[in-house]
C-alpha cells in the first residue's frame, strides 16, 4: 500500500537555456531565475526577447538593482503587451498603469491584497498574462513573494488523473475572496469599477488544464483564492479536488520565494504559475509597483 505521500521526484528542468544576448541563473529546481547584468531600460530587442523566453522557461524571472522610474516602469510594461484592466487597483498619477502595492509600518490587517495562493484576476474573460512587480522599499525580513509551477506540478500527476482532469472547467470568482475579506476587514474589497466587480462576482469558466499560448505547455489553472467549483459539480463533490490541486502545487518542491532589495524587479507568468505575498512584516513598510500585461481567453 502506498500510504505516505511521496515526494516529487525527475523532471526537474529548471537549467538556463542558451541564450546570445542575456545571461541567467537558475533560482530552484522547480522554477524561477535572475537575469544577470542587465538594466531593463536600455535592453536590445534581442536581449528583450530572450527575456520574454526566460520567462516562459522559468515562469518568473528577476532582476536586482534596476532602480526604476514610475516612466520607466510603464515603458517596460508596454514592451511585454497591452496593459490589462485591473480589477482592484488604480495607477499612480501621470502613470495610470503602474499601480502601487504599499503597506504602512502601523498598518496592521488581518488579509492582505494578494496574500494568499492566487493567479492574477482569473475571474475575467481574459485574465492578465503577465504581471511585473517593482520593489521601492523592503521590510529588513518577510514580505518575500512566493511562486509555485503549476505545469511541473501537472506533470507530476498520474496519467489516469491528467486525463480526467482536461475533462474539467474550473470556476473562477472573486466571489469567496469578496466575502472572505469583507468579513475579516470589516469592509468589502474596492474593485476598480463596477463593471469589473460584476464580472468578478460572476467569474468564468476556464479549462483547468489550459495550454499556453507561446510555449502550448499544459499547465494546471487553479488557485486557493479565487477557484469555486468544476462546471457540471456540486460544491461537495468539486471542493476534494480544488485543495488537493493546490495542495499539489503549492508543495514546496513546485515553489520558489524571493527575498526582495530596493531596485528588484520581478515578473511572472499568470498562464503557468500561482503566487501569494504574505502578511508577515508588521512593523515594516513595503512600498511596490506592479504593472499587469493583457492575455488573451485561456484555452
Ligand atoms: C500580488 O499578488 O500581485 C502581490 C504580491 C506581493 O505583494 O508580493
């Protein structure tokens, strides 16, 4: 009998590829790297390109010392696509697409804006594709963010339960998340407009095992926050599955974290990973910016 659950093991292909014009080191087995001797500004549109294929390859990519600009950011930004709607906050003003993630030092709440396993605004027709994310000002500990590969955890799964799992189409609101919040915070979620807030509610209907759209590797596209149910299932029969799934996923083999400094971008891939900020720095401030790049209807 296989009682014990048993640890991932083979398939961990996280090496750099080779690449011409930038230089890359790996983060974990799983995923994750540092583009090397770099400043995002002045990249080549080589350079930039295999930027975009590192990504792909490692799900999220960073870089330390940029020290970016709200203009430079922005400029990054529309390189990699048009900018998605976002679904709960505003830009910054003159840069209405750098949207700023900050804690106060005497800021205490019980949730924090993405503090829990999520990929980015799943509920809508056509959820981000990508997400960059700017540090300004980092607590001394904590507040590191943390990724998980949802393609490699898919291929650790058994080929009778990958098969019956591209049969699926999972339900993603902010439904749960809205009410959660709004109970632990005393005050619903401010999302950036009705419209937004009513397709939020709602959600989608999305393939579980979705195929991206550079790369067509399957990947798992679920998460803790937002996913609510399986087209066709009861919430009884639907819910074993979701948290095994992120259970799954969010087992440290499948992860990576990173400790943030002043001057580190980040940017990750919503098509093939899960990521959370967790709420563990009272006392500190932490000042980001982010920017959300458009995807397209997950297939
Ligand atoms: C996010 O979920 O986009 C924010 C993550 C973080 O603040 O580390």
């Amino acid at each position: 009998m296989w009682e014990v659950r048993v640890t991932p093991s083979g398939d961990f292909d996280n090496h750099a590829a080779d690449y011409a014009h930038i230089e890359v080191a790996p983060l974990t087995a799983a995923m994750g790297a540092e583009v090397v001797g770099a400043r995002l500004p002045e990249m080549s549109d080589a350079a930039f390109e295999e930027l975009k294929q590192a990504l792909y390859r490692h799900k999220m990519i960073y870089l330390r010392g940029q020290h970016l600009t709200h203009a430079e950011h922005e400029a990054f930004g529309a390189r990699l696509g048009p900018f998605a709607v976002d679904a709960y906050t505003q830009g910054v003003p003159g840069h209405r697409e750098v949207h700023p993630i900050i804690k106060e030092a005497d800021t205490k709440v019980p949730s924090l804006f993405g503090g829990g396993w999520h990929t980015d605004s799943p509920f809508l027709d056509e959820p981000p594709a990508i997400t960059t994310l700017r540090a300004v000002e980092v607590p001394p500990f904590g507040g590191d963010t943390h990724w998980a590969n949802c393609a490699l955890a898919f291929r650790h799964l058994s080929k009778t339960y990958r098969d019956m799992l591209r049969g699926l189409r999972v339900h993603m609101s902010a439904r749960n998340n809205y009410l959660t919040q709004g109970v632990l915070l005393g005050t619903p979620i401010a999302f950036s407009n009705e419209e937004t807030k009513q397709a939020g509610l709602e959600g989608r209907y999305h393939p579980l095992v979705r195929t991206h759209p550079e790369t067509g590797e399957e990947s798992l596209y679920i998460c803790d926050t937002y996913t609510v149910g399986f087209e066709g299932m009861t919430t009884a029969e639907a819910k074993p599955i979701v948290d095994f799934l992120v259970a799954h996923c969010t087992q440290a083999a499948f992860t990576c974290r990173l400790r943030w400094e002043p001057g580190t971008v980040a940017m990750w891939d919503n098509r093939a990973a899960m990521h959370l900020g967790p709420n563990d720095y009272d006392g500190y401030r932490r000042e980001m910016y982010r920017t959300t790049t458009a995807g397209t209807k997950p297939v």
